[in-house]
C-alpha cells in the first residue's frame, strides 16, 4: 500500500523543495551541484525520507539556463558591438561627405571664377564683333544707296521707254480694237435680227402646237368628266332618249364647286346633278392652258340604256 502523507507534512515538504529550486537558480552555474538530500521532519510524527531531486536532471536543466544565458549574453554583445560599428561608420561617413562637399565648395567657387572670366572675354568679344558690325553695316548701306540710286536712274530711263511704246501700242490697239468692236456690232445686229425672226417662226409653231394639243387634250378630259359622270348615273327606262344639259365649275384638283342645268329633261337632269354631287371631284389636266377651258364646262348627258 502507498504511504500517505499527511496534511502537515506535504506542506513542509513543499516549502523546502522551493527553498531547493530558488538555491539552484541562484547558485554559480559553473559549478556542478551536489545531490541534496533533505529529511522532514514534523511534530508529532516520525521522521519521513524527503524526495530527493533527479540530480541528471538538475544538472540538465542547469546546463540549459546556463546556455541561455550565454547566448543572451553573446547576442546582447554582438548587438552592441553592432551599435559601435555603426556608429563609426556613420561618422566616417559624416567626415567623407563633409570632405566632398568641402571640395564640391571650392570646385564651384573655381568653376564660377572661370566661368566670370568667360562671360568677360565673351562680352569683350562680342562688343568687338558688334563695333565692327556696325562699321560694315554703315559701308554696306552707303553701297546700297548709292547703287539704289543708280539702278532709280536706269529704271526711270528703262520706265519713260516703256511707256512711249505702250502708248503707241495702245493707241494702235484702240484704234484695231473700234474697228473690231464696229464689226462685231454689225454682225450682232444682224445676228439678232435673223434670231429674231427665228424665234418668232418657232413661236408661232410652238402656239399653233400647243393649241392644238390643248384642245386635243380638252376633248379627251371631256371625255373622262362624261366618263365619270356616267359611271355614277342612275339610270332607269324612262329616261331613254332623253338628255340634259349642265354647266360644271371645278377646282384646279378637279373638287366639283358648282353644277347646274342649263336645259333638258328634268328627271335626267336631277339624275345627272346628283351623280356629280356623287363623283364629288371630276378628271382635270395639271396643264394651266387645258385647265382654263375645263374649269367652267358645259356638258349634255344622255343616259346609257
């Protein structure tokens, strides 16, 4: 059966094996501890064997925190060692840009001093060039006047010569240019006098044709207006040999605007009335001459049987 420890004496066991624990961590790790043994005792009771710490197992577990140690140690070391190098670069590198900007400085200041004494010369030059410019351009223009004024002197000569010839050119130009308008003039004249006559034989044609087409046209629009008429005519057998005799006025669309008997039989005349009033709009020719004859037309209609 397992011994049973009592209340008390767990408690005190307890206790001393944390005394234990923080003796180890608080010990030099270089040193390899010793095994502990440690006895309990309570009153009361009988002495009872402590449990006795794993002394390989101690022993790795120290070997680790020690090593953790080292390695914290090595890395906060190597951290600083970084910083110091850093830190030197740094200023190594502070010192060489101070340097170059040191020789930068004093390269600018070199290069602005060439370079004023450039811009010097160069306007020393260019004065220079502009005095001696402005010598050749003087030369230059007392050249040109003077060659302006001869070259004056040989156009008015060249423009008087000219001028003498034109105005005998144009003198006999205007006197061939009357003699050739007088021609033309003549023979427009006659020109015109022949068209004349021409047109006055083609129009006469043209009327004749056009009244002979306009009556041949008039005749057949007769026709159709009959036509039409007839076709809406109710006839009947009393109306036979009979017939009437009405006056039309149209629109120029053919709308019917009047109608009314002349003369004739009055059954077939109010058949004939009524059969208009029923075309409503009769045939009519879109031509203005055929039209003017049609619009007012006098028709006499004799019923079909």
């Amino acid at each position: 059966m397992a011994m049973q420890i009592e209340p008390a004496l767990a408690k005190s066991l307890g206790l001393h094996v944390g005394i234990i624990i923080m003796l180890v961590f608080s010990a030099d790790f270089s040193s390899k501890p010793e095994m502990v043994s440690v006895s309990l005792h309570s009153e009361g009771t009988a002495p009872v064997e402590a449990v006795a710490i794993d002394e390989q197992q101690l022993n790795q577990r120290v070997a680790q925190m020690q090593q953790e140690r080292d390695a914290a140690k090595a890395a906060e070391e190597k951290r600083i060692r970084d910083l110091e190098r850093r830190a030197e670069q740094a200023e190594k590198s502070r010192a060489a840009e101070e340097a170059r900007l040191k020789r930068v400085a004093e390269e600018k200041r070199k290069a602005d001093a060439e370079a004023a004494k450039a811009k010097a010369a160069a306007a020393e030059a260019k004065k220079r060039q502009q005095q001696e410019a402005a010598k050749a351009k003087e030369a230059e223009q007392a050249r040109l006047v003077k060659e302006q004024e001869r070259k004056k002197a040989e156009e008015a000569a060249k423009a008087a010569e000219q001028k003498r010839k034109a105005e005998q050119e144009a003198a006999e130009k205007a006197a061939a240019e009357r003699a050739r308008q007088a021609e033309e003039a003549r023979q427009r004249a006659e020109q015109e006098r022949a068209m004349q006559e021409q047109l006055a034989k083609e129009a006469q044609a043209r009327a004749a044709a056009r009244s002979r087409q306009a009556a041949t046209e008039v005749q057949r629009y007769t026709a159709l207006i009959r036509d039409a008429i007839q076709r809406n005519l109710l006839v009947d057998e009393s109306m036979r040999g009979k017939s009437c005799r009405i006056n039309i006025r149209l629109a120029s669309n053919g709308f019917v605007t009047n109608v009314g008997v002349l003369s004739g039989d009055k059954t077939v005349c109010d058949a004939t009335v009524r059969a208009v009033n029923r075309a409503g709009t009769l045939p009519v020719s879109a031509d203005p001459d055929v039209y003017n004859q049609l619009k007012d037309i006098n028709l006499t209609v004799s019923p079909e049987l």
